[in-house]
C-alpha cells in the first residue's frame, strides 16, 4: 500500500502536512488493510530501539510537544538530543484552524529526562516568525551553546533554554538569507550557506557562503553567480578530512538543476559537478565516507512528457569530481523506498540514508547502501512510528537517530532510535613503519562490536576474539596489509591496516 502525504515547502522546508487528521486517517487504513507493521522483522539485527511521538495540535498548549520535527539533530554532551520543529498551520490560512508554532526542543536521555521544550518561536518576524521559523536543525557550537537559522536570523540557544538572535541577515541581500544548517569548523568558528532571492525575499541575492566569528559578526566568502548556482537550504556544508569545505546549491548551475562545489577556509570557490537535469538536483548535503569520498542524493526528475526519469538516486562523488550513481530510485520498486533524503557515514563503512516515500509500509523507508552500490532496505516506517522521514540521521556508538515529519499516535512526527545491526571494526598498527632488521614484528590492535566471528587476512590469517592486542610477523620488506573480518546477523565489515617493513 502506498501512502501520499499532501505536503507544503515554502522555502524548501521540509514536508508539512496540510490536513491535521489525514495522518490518522491513513494510518487507520494502514491498519484495517493488514499493512506489516515493521519490515525490520525481515531483517536480522534490526531492531526499533525507541521512539517518541510529538503532540501537535490542541494538546500543543498543554504540554508544548511540537510538530513536524526537520533538519539536523544534535547531540549535547550529556547524550542529549536537541532539534527543532517547523510547526503547523502556523501564519497560513490554508492549514486550517489549529496553530502549532515552531519550536526549539531537547530530548534526555533516561526514564527521568523525557522531552522538554525549550522555545516556541513567536508570530512575528523578530523573533524568527511562524513563516520565518528554523527548517534546517542545530548545531553545537565551539562555545557549548547550540545555533541554527530562520530565514532571516543565525539564533542560539542555550543548554537550559535561554534564546537569542546572533546575527541578522542584511536586509539588502548583501548577505544572502538564511535557512540552511551551519557546520562548526575546525578553526572553531561557523559556515554556512546562505539562500538567494525568491519568494520575493532579497530578490537580488544569489546567496553564498560565509564564515561566522565568535562575536556574530559575518564575512561573506563567496557570493554565488547563476551560472554556480542558487542555494535555497541545501543543508549544511561538510569539512572533509582535507580541510575544505563541500556543498550543493539547489539550481543553477550548467543545466539548472543546481551544483556541488569546493571552498576552502579562505574563500577559494570550484565547482565540481553541475547536476544534470534528469537527475532533478541535489536533495541532501553531502556526507564523506570512510574511503574519503563524498556521498549525496538526489531528489528526482519528471520530463515534460510526464515519464518519471527516476524518484530519486544515491551518488558518490570524488573530491576531484568523478561522479558513480550509486541507486536509482523508483516508482516500480517502491518498496525499497522512493525519494531519497538526508545521509550518514556508519562506522561499518556504509552509507545510512532515508527515503520520503515508498517502503513495505508506505510511509518510507531506512536504507544503507556501500561505495559500489549495494543497497539494503532496513526498515519500513508504518505510520504509527512514524512517516515522512526526510532528515539526515545521526549515527552514536552504531545506532541510528532520525525524525519523521508525519505519523507517530498524533499524526505531527516522530524522533526514533534504530539499531541497524551495525558492526564495526577498528584495527591499526602502532607503528606504521617496521624495520625488519630489528622489530622483526608490527604490532596490531584491534576492537570490534556487535559481531560473532572475526578473522585475520594477511600475514597474521585466523580466526581472532572481538578485541586484543597482536605482534605480527613482518617476513619481507615492503607495505604489508593485514585485514580483520567480522561478521554479525545479516553483514560483515572488513577493516585495515597497513604497515612499512623497512630493511
């Protein structure tokens, strides 16, 4: 069964449900149709470790659970979980009666933490505005406090609560308008980018990139052209282990349908890849995987003849431009899922992302997917755990945090926790280089979880524990490689080492 969720995106939001009972609605037909309840049952190790299921609507004003959670999580020190919510029915007639305004929320860990709210955006535009609310997550900045962006604001807001304005867009466009998430650098200052005009706002902005100082203070390190591109919150930027910065624009670019670029810390702007038009732009920020490349999605492309070109795809793209589509997505095979949303590195080495639509449910999927293309449909969102996933997850110690923009018992979205089964593998050398004239040995250390068998590859071949620590025969110079398999329910993951055995 296939389950369509009228949806609502000023300023490329993420869904809003237009209907405040058609969550119910469906999820009863869900469940008069005999619809599986979960598709992790299918899958060994998959396991739903939790959900909490936001209020919305007339319960709002009692208990200020929110609705339509979007955008990126956050994870404090403590383990908690901030987020924010883009609201219903909030400054628009068309969404009916009931107005649920967007919040800023945190979620504790432990039976005594439970769910607090920790600000509700009022209706005016000072103070972020109902059609001016966050739409694009959190981050936690250098200083411990968390900061994100309304369309004409950079905000933070403190552990406890207390909420301020730490940036005002120049309302003459020199800056771009907010609305993307911001990434914390390793300079310990915050980038982001900045949308351009439309919808009437900053009408003679393109957007760009800036770069964010301890003070608030703004310094625009490139300002995009139409032949770039316009970015209209694409998400966050991503510092690779290179140390510059990547990201797409939402359109533009050489065939419109947007771009993915290189900025490094001082302002240095390439771009690497112009979207082709059949691929219908970008729709995730990107994410870079343990083998150092880059990995986004793609929202999907309907020709002017109506045929669907795909619902979707899954690319993994070099950091010198060379592009693999990885996963197609589409209509006819909407059980793995259709219409591809935000991704994560796992530390198993795989790509983790969620799908808007489609699934065994109906209500969109989990998938993972590896660099050449291997792709796995985990979990299948029902409705009453949930629909509508479209952020970017959260991977913590290989489980898996995410949101959901409808369904949950209120029909107004759901934060989950999953345990996919993940197994990882972490295996290194204490010395990278070994003289074979006097250590003789390299010496491996190696942990490893949620797996039942590991063996050695190389020159240490066996079986090995979880953990432990080895020395290793080196019986010839040259670079030796040692490998470690282990294996879980339903994967394996392959880890690496690699040693110089110098005369």
């Amino acid at each position: 069964m296939t389950v369509n969720l009228k949806s609502h995106q000023p300023h490329n939001t993420a869904l809003r449900l237009r209907d405040r009972h058609t969550a119910a609605r469906w999820l009863a037909a869900l469940l008069l149709a005999g619809a599986a309840p979960s598709f992790a049952d299918e899958v060994p190790g998959v396991v739903l470790d939790g959900s909490y299921a936001f209020l919305g609507g007339p319960q709002f004003s009692l208990n200020g659970g929110g609705e339509q959670p979007v955008g990126r999580l956050a994870r404090g020190p403590d383990g908690s979980v901030y987020g924010v919510t883009a609201g219903y029915g909030a400054g628009d007639a068309d969404y009916g009666e009931i107005s649920t305004p967007p919040t800023i929320f945190r979620i504790k860990p432990g039976a005594g933490g439970g769910f607090t709210t920790l600000h509700r955006f009022a209706g005016t535009q000072a103070q972020g505005g109902y059609l001016f609310g966050p739409s694009d997550g959190l981050v936690r900045g250098a200083d411990g406090h968390y900061y994100g962006t309304t369309i004409g604001d950079i905000f933070r807001i403190t552990a406890d609560g207390t909420y301020s304005i730490f940036h005002h867009f120049d309302p003459a466009g020199s800056e771009g308008f907010g609305g993307a998430a911001l990434t914390l650098g390793r300079d310990g200052r915050l980038y982001g980018v900045t949308g351009g005009g439309a919808f009437g706002i900053f009408p003679n902005s393109l957007g760009g990139v800036i770069r964010i100082e301890a003070d608030g203070q703004v310094t625009v390190l490139h300002r995009f052209t139409g032949a770039e591109g316009r970015a209209l919150a694409i998400g966050n930027l991503l510092q690779a282990r290179d140390g510059n910065f990547y990201g797409v624009t939402c359109c533009g670019g050489a065939a419109g349908a947007g771009s993915l670029f290189r900025i490094t810390p001082a302002g240095d702007y390439t771009v690497l890849y112009a979207f082709p038009a059949d691929q219908g732009g970008p729709k995730s920020p990107l994410v870079q995987g343990q083998d150092g490349d880059l990995y986004g999605s793609t929202q999907g492309y309907i020709d002017s003849e109506g045929e669907e070109r795909s619902a979707g795809t899954v690319f993994r793209i070099t950091t010198a431009g060379e592009v693999h589509t990885l996963h197609v997505f589409s209509v006819a095979r909407g059980e793995d899922g259709i219409y591809p949303g935000g991704l994560v590195a796992g530390a198993d080495g795989r790509v983790y992302g969620v799908a808007r639509g489609g699934g065994r449910a109906g209500g969109g999927a989990l998938f993972r997917i590896d660099r050449d293309g291997r792709y796995e449909a985990l979990y299948a969102f029902d409705g009453a755990h949930g629909a509508g996933p479209a952020a970017p997850l959260l991977e913590v110690g290989g489980k898996l945090y995410g949101s959901t923009a409808g369904g949950g018992a209120h029909g107004a979205g759901t934060l989950f926790k999953l345990d996919p089964g993940m197994v990882t593998v972490k295996l290194a050398a204490l010395a990278t280089t070994v003289h074979a004239a006097t250590d003789a040995k390299a010496i491996l250390a190696w942990t490893a979880a949620r797996t039942s068998a590991c063996v050695a590859g190389g020159d240490w071949a066996g079986n090995r524990p979880a953990s432990g620590v080895a020395a290793v025969p080196t019986p010839a110079v040259g670079t030796r490689v040692y490998t470690l398999t282990c294996t879980g329910l339903n994967e394996s993951t392959t880890a690496r080492a690699t040693v110089n055995v110098l005369p």
